[in-house]
C-alpha cells in the first residue's frame, strides 16, 4: 500500500506555494513545486495509514468470501475505489477552493463511499481516522519544540483558517483524520478481506 501511496507525493506542485513552501533538498520544491520528501512521506503514511489500526487492536485479515461479493452493495465496488480521485478533480477544476480542502473532502466522501459498501469497517475507518491524527499530532509536536517558527515561515497561513492547535496548523490535523479515515479501509476494500481478531485466525 506504501507503493500505490508513494506517487502521491507528485502531486506536490498543487500545494506549493498555494498552501505552503517547505524546505526540501536541492530546492527542489521552490524550483519546481516537486520534491524527494513528499515521496518519502506518502510512501510512510500509506503504510502506517493501513497497518495503525491492526496493530493496536490485533486484527489481521481473512478473505471475503465470492457469496458475500455478491452482495448488491457490492455492486458499486469498482465505482467507489475512485471516489476520492473524481471527487477531488471536480473541485479543483470547478472550485477556488485551496486544494488541502479539496483533498480532504475527497478523502472525507471517499471514507463514507467505502462505508456503504464495506459497512463491517465502520469502526475501523472511524478509529482509523482518530488513530492517525494523534500519530500525526505527536510527530508534528515533536517538531514544533525544535522549531517554533516552522508553521510561520512554510506555511501560507493567509490562504488557510489561521487556526493552530497548540501550534499545528488545523487543516494539517484535518488532513490528518481524513487520510487515516479513508486509507485505514483501503486495503480491505480493495482486496476483498474482512477484519477478524489475531487469535480467531491462530484457532482455525
């Protein structure tokens, strides 16, 4: 999942200078609005995004069965993996919005999308969501201590709500949810698997 993640991180040019200008090696993103830490950082999120919540509960995967592909719900399975991506392309076409909003909508709808389908992931794409975030608050916090003025001198704060959380700009942290809310079901979905608990598998 940390490859199909990975070549997110092109998509770059999109938020530079419109939602910030980060630091990046060879100045990359100032010369060219793409840079090698944003591939680095998608490839590292879309792993920990699928995994976080398995991890803390002890679930691991087991196969859908073709019975249960059956079912009308199911119907729109292939429709609704693209949600995000068409639901993003409208508004950034057809919108003046900054596109972190586009993107987190995208990702907000693209969670509720796969909760129609796959409603058993319910608690899981919820939790997910709030699993992340926290991850995400404790590693930007982590940051901030070292470099006060980080937020100030990256971030184009006059484009965005002006709200910080104990310093972290807030749409980073509604990023942060949207993203662990949508890809924490992401691979259940994709590959038909379903959620059970560690030991269940052990016993079978």
């Amino acid at each position: 999942m940390s490859l199909i993640t990975m070549p997110f991180g092109l998509t770059e040019p999109l938020f530079v200078p419109e939602y910030w200008f980060p630091p990046s090696l060879f100045n990359l993103a100032e010369r060219t609005g793409f840079d090698i830490e944003s591939l680095i950082f998608s490839f590292a999120i879309g792993g920990i995004g699928v995994v976080l919540y398995n991890l803390i509960f002890k679930q691991t995967f087991q196969e859908i069965t073709h019975t249960e592909r059956n079912h009308r719900r199911h119907r729109l399975h292939i429709y609704i993996l693209f949600v995000p991506a068409i639901v993003f392309l409208i508004l950034a076409l057809f919108t003046s919005l900054n596109h972190i909003y586009c993107g987190t909508i995208a990702m907000f709808l693209g969670g509720l999308a796969t909760l129609y389908c796959r409603p058993d992931l319910k608690r899981k794409i919820w939790v997910g969501g709030i699993l992340f975030t926290v991850l995400y608050f404790i590693y930007f916090g982590s940051i901030l201590p070292f470099y006060p003025q980080y937020v100030e001198l990256y971030w184009n704060l006059d484009s965005l709500t002006h709200i910080l959380v104990l310093g972290i700009p807030f749409e980073e942290l509604l990023f942060a949810f949207t993203f662990g809310m949508y890809w924490s079901g992401l691979y259940e979905h994709l590959y038909w698997r379903k959620l059970i608990k560690s030991k269940e598998m052990s016993t079978n």
